[in-house]
C-alpha cells in the first residue's frame, strides 16, 4: 500500500499522519516512560516462566506481565461488566485507554463517528480458549454468561475496546503473525489520508504463554525458541554467535495516529511522522525468508521511494531482531545490498529490543514502531541488550548498539517485521 506522506490539505493523499500517543501493558512497563526507559537502555523484563508448564519443551524463560489491575486503567468499568470480560480484552482495553491519554484524545476532542481501531493479533483469545477448553466445568449447561461467546470471538478485544471508548468508527482486527502491527499501520494511514477518520487508534496484542504454543514453535527445529537460561535477562541474543532464538512476551502496544492538521488544531504534538509503509509476501517457503537480502532491500527501497526519499537518507533502523539463524543474517545481507560499496562502519545502526519484552508475536510490529518513534523523538538510539562483550556472528558484525542508548542525530528510520508465512514489512519514520 502507498502511505507516501507531503504537505497539503487535510483529505489529502499526501498530508503527514502523526503519532500521537502510545499506550502499553507490558512486562515492567504501563506507560510511555517507563517503555522508553526500557528500551532505550535495553532493560530486560524477562524472567522464569511461570505462567504455564511446557512440558518437555526445554524453555524456562518469558516475558510474563504479572500485577495487572484493570481498576487503575479502567476505573469507570463497572464490575460486572469486567467479569464478563477475558483478561487479553482488559489489557488492550487498559492499552488504548493509555495511548488515548498520552494523545490527550478523550471524548470531547473528536467526532466518535471519525475515531477508528484496527487491532493486529495472530492468534486472538487464544489464551481464553484454551482455558476453557480444558476446564471440565465448562459443559453446555454450565458455561457462565452470554459474554462466553464474545471471549472466544478473534476480535473482541478490538470491539470491547471501541465500546468502553465509544469509537464509532471501523473497528476491525488483523491476524498477519509478526508483520500484523505494521500492516495495521499501513492501513490506518490509508483512512486518515483518505478522509474516512481524523485519528485512529491502533492496537496489537499476544498471549502466547501456553504450552500448545510452545509446542508448536518448538516443532520448527533448533535455533526458534531460546532454551533453558540460568539468567533470563541473557536469554535472547540478536546477532551474535551464540544466540539460541527467541522468548515469548504477552501484553499490548497501542497508537494514536492523527491526520497531521487534526492533530494540529488540538494542540497535540506528534512523537514522529508515519511517512511510508510497504509490505510484500514472498510467496516462497511458508517458515522460510530470503536469505540474499536482495528481497528485503527492495522493499525498504520501495518504502523510501513512497516517502521521497532513499537508502542514503536513513539514519537507523529498528529491526526484527529475533535471535534466530536466518532472521538475522537476512537482516545483515539486506544491509550489505543497501549499502553495497559502503564498508561496514558505514552502515546505518540497526538494534532490536526483542531482548527487552520478549517476541510479542501480532503486537511485536507495534513495539518496534513505538521503540522507533520514541528513538526519533527523544534523538536516541535504542541499545541491542546482550550484545555487547558477545562474539558477534560474522555476518552480524556491525553498529547494533550494543554498548547502550546512544544520543544521535536522527531525521530518518525505518522499522521492519517479518512474518511466518514468507510475509516482509517496512514503515519508514521521520522525525516530528
């Protein structure tokens, strides 16, 4: 899709589209501050996993999000209403109502009928469905309340939220594995810029803890999931040559987006412009990626050229950054056909903060896009935790960051997802 950003009018297909706010629910962090401080400084929140038994699975380490309270987000649910409501739907209730917060987008700013949501998760409820599933008391008779249908629908976290928030507008929910949030992104640009909304809130969310899960990644062979790790802090490594794959995370990330002349008029800031966003399938292998680089390459060339701009204007690029064999390497490689020419000092800084949270699957596009906005805004890059003093996998042996937050100069980033499903995304940022 063609997000490119420019300067007129405010139905424009090229006037600037601004975030606004970012609300999370994360392991350790329940605001935009205390994000950033986490990512900046590549803070893991990472610890034993305690949420779930993964049987013979060799793991033992999550990013788990313990002590949430609904109460301090949403002290205007009545109480019967929240019983009826599944804790993934509270906790991107509690995300959205932060991020709206942050925006200082209440009701009274907008128009509920130009107010829109689109929420990203790969898999849904999951998490409640299990559940029931497996609790025997759960037979027709004997289910609880007529909300036991709506728990188990893919998108009522999505269509609580708009309720309790009174968006009226499109409210619908993604499920595109990891590159989801940026997809939502790319479809949200495309109401504001199309007239059809003048802010929509974007959403993504996982709760991934289940041994079922843990099953099922663990079939995909060696190097996905981090094993078994005396310190969990140390369990993802990005691009070094120990690393052993990712952990999991659970929580919601979610973003205010705004036409830039709506935001404007309110008085609200922007913590970054959304200028592009391309995404492709591969159509190859359905766990696989390309591995040339060449593919991704041209997709970030696509992104930049849809926002005026190229590969020389980059200043940093939040990446993927999962800890895996190919993930890495593909990231690398993508570099090295950007840059091709340029020695390796002279590639932009590319960090991921997948150690910090955890991979959050349907919602892992939103951490990195708020990580990059943040960067962008406060003029910091964010560190690659665990990476320094490490052996660098040679392939990977360049600027990650790896020696903590560092100040910079910063106009241009771009954030990329990759995806089961031969599935690659690139959202370029600039600066606000």
């Amino acid at each position: 899709m063609d997000v490119s950003s420019g300067s007129s009018g405010p139905n424009s297909r090229e006037e600037p589209v601004v975030i606004t706010g970012i609300g999370v629910m994360l392991p350790g962090a329940s605001n935009v501050n205390e994000f950033w401080q986490d990512v900046r400084a590549g803070n893991s929140r990472l610890g034993f996993l305690t949420r779930c038994d993964p049987g013979r699975i060799p793991v033992s380490v999550a990013g788990q999000l313990k002590g949430f309270d609904h109460q301090k987000y949403l002290p205007d649910l009545p109480d019967a209403h929240a019983r009826r409501y599944s804790r993934d739907a509270l906790v991107v209730m509690s995300a959205i109502e932060e991020a709206r917060r942050d925006a200082s987008l209440d009701g009274s700013e907008i128009d509920p009928r130009r107010l829109s949501l689109i929420a990203s998760s790969s898999r849904g409820p999951l998490e409640w469905v299990s559940n029931a599933l497996e609790d025997p008391a759960n037979d027709s008779e004997n289910f609880g309340n007529s909300g036991a249908m709506l728990r188990g629908l893919p998108g009522c976290a999505a269509t609580m939220s708009a309720i309790h928030s009174n968006i009226q507008g499109l409210v619908t929910t993604l499920s595109s594995a990891c590159v989801g949030g940026q997809h939502a992104i790319g479809f949200a640009t495309e109401l504001l810029r199309s007239g059809a909304a003048d802010a929509v809130v974007v959403a993504g969310y996982e709760f991934p803890l289940l041994s079922v899960i843990y099953k099922s990644f663990a079939s995909m062979g060696k190097g996905v999931l981090s094993s078994e790790s005396e310190d969990p802090a140390n369990a993802v490594r990005p691009y070094t040559r120990d690393r052993e794959g990712f952990v999991f995370g659970e929580g919601a990330v979610a973003l205010c987006l705004e036409r830039e002349s709506f935001a404007r008029d309110r008085g609200a800031a922007g913590y970054a412009r959304v200028l592009s966003h391309r995404a492709l399938n591969e159509a190859g292998h359905p766990f696989g990626m390309d591995m040339t680089g060449s593919v991704t390459a041209g997709v970030v060339v696509d992104a930049l050229a849809a926002a005026g701009r190229g590969p020389q204007d980059v200043d940093y690029y939040m990446g993927h950054g999962t800890g895996t064999p190919k993930n890495d390497v593909a990231e690398s490689r993508m570099l090295g056909v950007l840059y091709e020419g340029r020695p390796r000092s002279g590639w932009p800084p590319l960090s991921s903060v997948k150690p910090v949270y955890g991979h959050l699957l349907g919602a892992a596009g939103l951490v990195n896009t708020a990580a990059t906005a943040l960067s962008l805004h406060h003029q910091c890059l964010c560190a690659t935790a665990n990476y320094a003093g490490a052996a660098p996998d040679p392939e990977c042996d360049h600027d990650h960051v790896g020696e903590g937050a560092r100040p910079a100069e910063l106009d241009l980033a771009v954030s990329l997802s990759f995806a089961i499903g031969s599935q690659t995304s690139a959202l370029v940022l600039g600066s606000a």
